[in-house]
C-alpha cells in the first residue's frame, strides 16, 4: 500500500496493538489499507509469536507478520508480554504499552474488544490496551517518566470474531469499499498462509464486511466499537449512516 | 443567529422534530444553533401546541416558539398529531411525517428518544420519525405517490431529560462550546418563558452540556443518540473524543 | 422440496408468519428447506401483498410467493389486517393470528423479531404473534371460541435483516448445510425476481449465514431467536456449539 | 443412581468443575443425576477443599464430597489451585484445566457463571474453565504438548446462587422432574450436612427448581446458561418450551 | 388484615392497578398485606372481570376478588377497559387512570411491570399506568380538568410471573415475613379458587418468594421494580440488603 | 462537620475505601458530610498517596486528604496496596480491606463502581471491595481468623467520573441539599487543591449533582449504585422518588 501525496503532517499515527501476528489483518486490515492510503501513519505493535497456535511456528509467523505490515504499509515491531495463550492482565504490561503510546504518540489506537468469550489473550490485551491509553495521560507514573505524557483523542477496539462483537456499544462502520482496499486487505489476510491453510479465517472477514457494507449501502464495511462517546464539531461528519434496510 | 457566508448547498438540511413547543430547543438547541451557524438550513416541524402543559396557553407557546426558531435560524411549522399528551402510535401519522420527510428531503432527522420512561408524547414521537424515515423511502406507499421517495442518511435522537436517554446507545457528543452557540442557545430556551418560570429547565439543560463538556474536555457539549451506526469514509472525523478522565 | 418418507405424524406443523411476500424466505428459508424435508408439515401466514414495496405489483409479489412456497413444499395463505407498511398493533389482529394458531395446531411458530430498529410492519407483527401464542391457549376469548384452546411449544424469532437481530437473546443456530438445502433456499428466495433486481438480498441472507456457519463450524447456519428458554430433557440435544473460533 | 443399560459408548463423558466441595451439587445436582442415569459419565473436578467457609473442616467436606459424588454416579477429584476464597485468574490454572479437558475428552463442560457479583471464587473458575475450554484446543501451548487437543461442543454455566443469574444470556432448562431424580438430587445435597446445617441451601435450590418447573409446566428444572450459542441440525430437539404462564 | 392503631394520615394511599381480578393477589399481596398492617389505605383498582381467561366466569371471578380484597383491607373498584385479553394502549386508557390517580391521591402506585413477554394486557397496563402517573402531574389535560394535578412519588411494578422481571432494573426487595402476613396473603391467593384449582399459581408465588427471602435473609421477600431512582435523605433507610449468600 | 447530638449508637459505621486521596470527595463528599451530620460514624481508608497524578506530591495530596477527612468529619488512614496506577486484583489485597470490614464492622461499605471504562485503579479497588464484603462474612478465612466475621449490610458503589455509572443498576439518588451540606462538600473538594487547579473537578461535580438534583426535584443530590437490591420492611422509606420530569 504507497501512501498518498497528502502531507502526513496532517494526520496523526495510527497505533495498532495485536495479540498474536494475524489479528490485525484479520479483524481491521481492510481499515489500515484505507487509513495507509489516506496518507496516516500506521504502526503495528504484536504482543506474542504466536507459538500456542495450532498452525505455524513462531518463526514462520513473524516472517508472515512482517510480510503482511510491509504489504500494508504499516510499521511493525514485537513485544514480549506472557506470551501467546499465557496473557495476564498486569500492570506492567499496561505501563508497557503506555510507554509505546508515549513513544509513537497516536491520535487514534486500536484494540481488541474486551468481550470475554473469545480468545483469552484478546479480551486481556483489550483491557491493557484500555489501561494504557489512560496511564499514558498520568504524569506521575515512575515508570514512564522519561517520556512526555501524551493523551490519545480516540480508542477503537475491532471484533478479531463475530462473537468478540460487544452488544451494549454502538460501532462505528468504516467503508472499506474499492478495488484497491479490498486487494490489498485480502493480500495481508493471505500472507498467514500458515493459519489460512487451516481455516476460513479470509472467507470468514470478507463475509462480515460484505453483510456490513450491504446493511450500510456499500461493497464492504468494518465494524469498529469505540471505547467512549465521539465528540464531533458538527453535524457534518455524520452525513453516511448504516441504514441500508 | 445569522448564517455564515458558506454556500447552503453544501449542506443538505436538517430536519426536527419535536412533540412540544419547547422540546428542540431545551434538547439540542444548541447544535441547531450549531448547525445554522455553519451554513445548514434547519426545519422544526411541532406536533402539538403544548396545551396539556401546565403553564403557557396554546397561543402564548407558539408564539414563543415562533420567536426561538427565528432567533435560532430555522424554520417553523406546526402539524396536528392527537394534541399534546395524546399522542397515540398510528401508521397515519408515521406516513404524516414521511411526507414531510419527501418534502424536506433532510439528510439528518432528528427526534426524541424512544426510551419510554418519560413524557408519553415524546418517545411516540420518536417511534413515528423512526417509522416515518423508512416510509419516506418504500415507493409504493399509496399516500405518498405525490412525492418521490427520499432516503435519509441519519436519524439521531435526543433526550429531553436525563431519564430519556438510552443506556444501550453510545451517544455523539456535538461539541456547543463558544460565547455565540452559548447565548444563542440560551435565548432560545429563555424565549419559552412560560415554562421557565416554573421549572429550571434552562440550568437542567446547561449543567447536563456542562457535565458532557468536561467529560470530553470541552465546554459545553450535548449528547446526541444515533439511530443506527455511522458509516464514515475513514477515521478521520474521529480525531476527538470524549476523554476528559 | 419433497418430503422424506419418514411419517409425518411425528412432527407437529410449523406455522410462519410473514409480514410480507419474501420475508420468509429471506430470513429463514434454509430452516423451512431443512425442516420440509425432514418430513414436517409447513405453512406460511402472509400479512400484505407487499404494496408499499419499491419494487414489483401486489400480483407479482403474490404469485411469487406461491411459486416460492411451493417449491420449498410449505403451504401458503394469505391475510389482510392494515396493509403493507400500515401495520398498526391491534388487539383484533392478534386473535385473528390466534385463530390461526388454533387451527394448524403447530408446536413451533416463527415470526419475526420485536426489535424496533427494522421495517415498521417486521416488529409489530412480531408483537402480534409473541401475543397470538397467548391468546391460543386462554379458553375465555369470545372471538375463538369456535376452536380449541392450543398451546404451541415453541416461539421462534427470526431477523430479516442484521440490525433486526436482539442483542439480549441468544440466539440458537440452525445448520442449514448441505447442497440440496443451500440450493432449495437460494431458489425460493431468487422467485421473488422483483426484490432481487433491486437489491442484494440474496447475497445478504448467504453471508450472514456463512459467517454463523464458519463461526459454529458448518458450511452454513441461521440464527433464530427463542421467545421462551428451551426445556430439554437432558443435555444430549446441546451436543453441538457454535464454537468455531 | 445407577446407569441404565443403554452403552455408555453414545454418551461423550460430562466434565463438571466446581470451586468448593458442595457447589456442583447445589447448582446442578438434578441435572447430574438426570445425565448418569441417562447413562452418560459424569467427572467432578473440585479446586479446593472449602477450607474458608464458615462451617465444617476440610476432611469432613472432602468426606462430604466423596459420598455425595459417588450417590450421583459421578467420578471425583480434587485439584489446587490457591485454596478457597484465594482463587486468582492466572494463566496457569486456565493451563491446569485445559489438560483436565484434555485428558477427559468431555462433550460438555459445566463451571459456575462469570457473574461477578457472587462469591469470588465462583466467577474466577468460571473464567478459567471459559478459558480452559479454549485451550484444550490450541495446539502449541507447550504445556499441553503430551496431550492430544480437544474441542468440546459445549460449555454451560451454572448458578449456585440466584444473583449468580446471568440476565444476558437467554438460559436453557433442564427438566429434573421425577421422584428419583429429585430423591437423588436432595440426598446428594443433604451429604454437605456441614454446610446445609446452618444454612437453607436445600430449601434454596428446590424453591429454584421448583419456580423454573412452574414456570415450564413441569416438576422441578433447572437453568443452565449456554456459553455459546446452540447449533442444532433442526427444530426437533426444540419441541418443548418454558411457555407456563 | 386490621389496621393498625396508627393513624392512617401518617402514610399516604397506595393505588395498585391489576389487569385481572387476581393478578394483584398473586403479584404482591404480601406487600398490600404489610402496608395495610403498618395502616396505609390501599386502593385496588381491577380493570377487566377476567372473562378471557380459562377458568372461572366473570362473576365468580368478580365475587373471588371482592373477598380476597377485603380480607387483605384493601377497597376495591372495577373500571372498563378494552376487556380481558382485549386490551389496547391507548391516550384515552390512560387518561382514565390519571384521572384515578387525582381522585385517589396515591404516594406510591403499583402497576405490572412493562417487560413485553407475559401476557398482553399486563404490560400494556404498565405502560398506560407509567403514563397515567406522569399525566395525572399535567395541568393543561382537558379531560382532567375538573381534579386538581397530583403527583405521586413513586412508581412500583410487580411481576405476575417470572418472565416478567425486568432484567435491567434493580429490584427492592420488600420483606414480607411472619405469620400474621404470610397467612393474609395465602388466604387472599386462595380465595381465587376458580384459579388455583388448574394450576399451581399459589405455590409458584410462594416458591418465588422463599428463594428472594433465602437470598435476602429473611422468611419471605416480594421483589418490586422502581420506575425510576429512588431518593432518599440519608443512607439510614438502606440499613439491610439481599446478601444473603 | 460537627455531629449532632443524636446518639451514635444508632448508627453502625460507614467505611468508605477510596483508590486516591480525593476520590471519595469528589464523588460522594456530599453523602459523606450528610451522614456524619446525622450522626453516623464514617471511616476512610485511602489505598494510595496518588503518587502517579499529574499534579501534586504524594506528601502534599495525603495532607489535603487529612485537612479534608478531618473537615467533613470523618476518620481516615492510608493502607498499601500496589501503589498508584499500579493496582491488581489479587486474593491478598481483597483480605487487607476484609481485615479492616472486620475491625470497623460497618452497617454500609462505599467503593467505586467496578465499570471499566475508567481509572484503572478505580474499578479494580470496586472489585477488591466487593470482594472482601464477602471475605469478611467467611468464617474459616485462615489470615483473617484473629478477627471475628462480619456481615455488612449493604454495599454502595460510587461513580468518581460519570463514564464510571453503570447502565445496568439502577441507582439510588442520596439529597445532599442544603447549605450546610454544599459548603462541606464543596470546601472539602477544594482542599484538594493540588488537583483543582488544573482540572475542574470542583464544577464537574456540582453540575452532575444539580442535574441528579433537578432531576429528582430537589436542590443537589448524588447517585450511589448498589451493589445488590435492597431490603425494606415496608414501602415507606420510598416515599420520595425522582421524577421532576
């Protein structure tokens, strides 16, 4: 995905955290396509190898992650937390992720939903992705002195399955319409060709988005849950609505 | 409050309904104010006269509310439902009001909340403009044939009193803040002053927009509930949010 | 859909209420396939002609139901109450669908969802029906006394679009897999030509039944909402979960 | 209770965890002796010996345990975690269960609800059996590499008290009526005579049961609440309803 | 029931609306028999003879709720609705009942609860007498005029039965232990024998309220659902709560 | 605050656990300077010294905490946990606040409500005491058996921010009008000092309390969520309720 001519100065980075290498691609991937291409810096941030997965090894899975982000975009780095299917909710880990909040200074940050029935480490990573957001903010936390504190505008969490889906927050659908995203999307989903393989998992995103679009009148749309209320100037931005029945 | 320079075309109108004649007013005058001030053209339709109310006589009511909608910039007029705490749920009236909504041909609606734990006319005023923005668009209404069917892009409601609003929709903060917004929205309901001198629906309002705006690190703000999940290009226009804690 | 050779007599007829032509097949045609051909006994309740529709005459839309119904092998009536898009909740109405009930006896019985966010006419008859199910078996309503009371086993809900599937029920996935039942639902839903050339509904009502199915691991399911908690004698009917994931 | 002949080759084995020595019994007894005589094997796994409660020693509750399990026809075993009203949710006890899972191969896992609102212990094992479940799937947890993953079909929660009642989840009822499923259900209850002394329990649970039979139109049921959504093949296994009022 | 020496000018009357001449009886008339124990005047106020129901003619229904009133000391009248099973929410319905309401003074009114899932007319008559409290308080309702505004301080629903508990409201627990009300309220439910000789109505409101009583500590508790937050001058009154477990 | 004359012995203590040294101020000073004027004996226990803020020392905040505990009249001391930003839900920490519910034997415990969405520390404290509101009653708890068990009788929640107010229980409003009152709370807020100058916590606080205020048709009044329902005698404590509107 090449960025747009567009001035990047005019966008703040996107700063994307993920459990495992895939997650990313698989639950927003079509966003990040979108966004990359608007011109806004994405980072990537994968908190395991993804070794307790069923398919490929840790090895295997970076070298697909890399791949994918590259193909996005995206920055990528990993971080060490517990490690797949061992994920904790600590508050270390949180001052971790705030310090990469303090470092990258994002305006908008992505998560996992924090839906319990889902994937143990993506509800947990939710939760520290949440704590993080706000320990960035607090400028007496010891650990992160070193760094200014910066205060995020936005928190969106993405649905890795449709039960990780919250019922009790409004989402937000972002068009993820055209040829180009939707390439791009599906070329990142299929470089974990180690989970493919084993899995519907591309079938399965581009069917969501596909019920998502034709409910909100477009091709294709992700459905984003906000972790609070978005405050807008005006009207205007609000000026496409899911309202396709 | 006076237009700005800014092309009207560029913004499709706003249209708003209210059951009585100082509910738009004390619910979200603020973003009419708003609204106007970009540039938007914005129409109340009123349902009734307000002649159960305790204080205020039919005439003395729509006169103020003649006086706030001029003062706000938006048009004016009053239909006949079942008269003020009357109203009764009718395929009739929801095609009444889909009609006005083929005539308007509004990009955004706004109504009452369908919480029904409030003033009986309000949350059945906002089921017949939910039913009614989906009639306006069915061709074959036989009472609409007259007029060409008109899809709407939003319909967003609001909440009169803090009881009305709902606990299973994430609301929109518009933000209000700023002296003109401020005075503008402030005559307005003030111009209702057969109600204000009984009740202190004026402070209600502007420590409920207060409580909003210090939440999203703003002044004033008034929280908005939307009808069905927004449909935005990109992330863009989320670049705020409510994140004042 | 022919029936299988298995007796009839030891399934109870489902009785499905549609507010209109095509909304049976939509929402639930894969059930109705499946069902038919295990050997039980269907019928279809139709509530308009689908006048108010966009989209094909009252006598098109008629004729393709019963091409429709015919080919999954349910049987077909039709009943006037208010008109398409003009549905009004009625007392009258419920004991006419009452009547019905006491007539085919059925154990189960579907209508569409109560969720109010959907076409006007899907809720209420969804409230029509829930008090249909009532009113069958109270042995006191003068208008039925001319039949025995009946008491239906089941209430089922289906969802004709996503936004009307309720977010406080658990839904209960039926697998509608399998060639033969994929092919018998795509056609009934594909009679109804008049809707179809307008919108993608097909293709709507196949990805939300894909992705249920990736979710629970069968090629394809539909989610119904129950009206009441299930009674099972044991847990051996549970041994199958949608746990795709 | 003795199993009835039929094999018990038709039956995948009924994994139960519970976090004190009396609770499975309270929650779910009837359900339990419905299954064994159904002939379907049953496990307990209990995570402590109920060392802080206020009433009987751990050697009498383990006693207690003992006896009770064996009246039900079901194995028993005892596990540490960190001894009761100590439970932390740590990913390595989620580990502990998911090789229970494995080593068991259940079709269906019962643990307490993740209602939070009840003793502490309870909604912690309920988290780490949701997770477990999942576990006992992923291929790579190192951990687990001498076992063979499992996928169960099934994960139901348990209530051992009424706020224990998730009001989210649409519940499922088992019907225990029938003189010897209740005469096994009560006397495994009264084996815990350290705890049924200074407490009504057994009152407790039959009111419970009783209320949900009332409620269902028959003797005595109990709810279990689905941790997934159900997929069935038809409507077969729906043919009864909780439709007494 | 007597009333206490107490003068009744202490407590304000209690309004109880029920859709059938029993529902009160089973609903709550261990509150109705406490409050008149404490010396309150409590109103019932029955709005259809039950002649939709299966058992029982109007006037041996009538003559059962005449006696069962008195015994419990609570005056009684019938008013005309739309009849059993028959009943429609309507302006006029609740105009009626607000008109009751200016007449009778109440602090506190009962009325069933507005879950939609129980019979018909219970929660219609809900939300009529939601909307009745709220109408009663408008000075301007022409059909009122004639009887001064009244507003009462409290709205309390009761479930007839389980399914009617709202899920998303906290209940108030009222304690209705001892003898003395036990046996009035007994007494009143038994005298709707026409009733309770087809089904277990009185044991099911016995078992329900043993199992809130369990949960809360006490012999028997009834639970009631507020319309809305209660206030209250110091935390005094909230000196005991359903811990029981 | 000055006590009044009325005995204390009527009054079980209040013991109200606070994450930071102005958390209980800010969000239920006005409860807490009401109680101790009617009497009740109200004890602080502060669980950081705030050192993670960004305004103000740990030395300086704990001697606002001390001048504003001592203004309201209430006692208070700080215990450790984790320390600021830095809190975990752990066993040990929920038996050091059960070992203080066993020394102070309150009637009523005040913690933070346990929604998530908010300071990390503040739901996590909401959890611990929930928690040890339990532990206190278990009877065989081995570090806390120097201490005889403790039933409380209710548990309140506080919202310290209003994204902190749960949508699932309903609250209870405590009217905290009066001038006496409102100078305490707001005199015991601005000891804060160090944080009131960069926020507006003081006016955040008023205005959320004079919205509840209007609400409820008195001049402030604050809302505490409990944490199970209430028992009452009889329905006379409710004679108060909150319906201005």
């Amino acid at each position: 995905m090449k960025r747009t001519l567009k001035s990047q100065t005019d966008l703040v980075p996107l700063l994307a955290f993920g459990a495992h290498p895939d997650d990313l691609e698989f639950a927003c991937g079509g966003v990040v396509a979108k966004e990359v291409l608007l011109g806004r810096p994405v980072n990537f941030v994968i908190c395991s190898r993804g070794e307790a997965g069923s398919h490929g090894t840790p090895k295997q899975r970076v070298a697909e992650a890399k791949k994918s982000a590259k193909l996005l975009g995206a920055s990528l780095e990993f971080i060490e937390l517990d490690g797949d299917a061992h994920l904790e909710i600590k508050s270390g880990h949180a001052i971790k992720l705030a310090r990469i909040v303090r470092r990258v200074k994002p305006g908008i940050v992505l998560g996992p939903t924090v839906v319990e029935n889902q994937h143990p480490d993506h509800w947990r990573l939710g939760c520290l992705v949440r704590d993080a957001a706000r320990l960035a903010r607090y400028g007496g936390v010891k650990e992160l002195r070193n760094a200014a504190p910066h205060a995020i505008q936005q928190l969106l969490f993405y649905a890795v399955t449709p039960e990780a889906e919250p019922s009790d927050v409004t989402p937000v659908f972002i068009d993820v319409s055209g040829p180009e995203i939707a390439a791009a999307w599906t070329a990142a989903m299929r470089m974990h060709s180690s989970q493919t393989v084993a899995r519907a998992y591309v079938e399965l995103q581009l069917a969501r988005a596909r019920a998502n679009g034709l409910r909100a009148g477009v091709d294709h749309a992700i459905a984003l849950f906000p972790g609070n209320p978005f405050l807008l100037d005006s009207l205007a931005p609000l000026s496409r609505g899911a309202r396709g029945f």
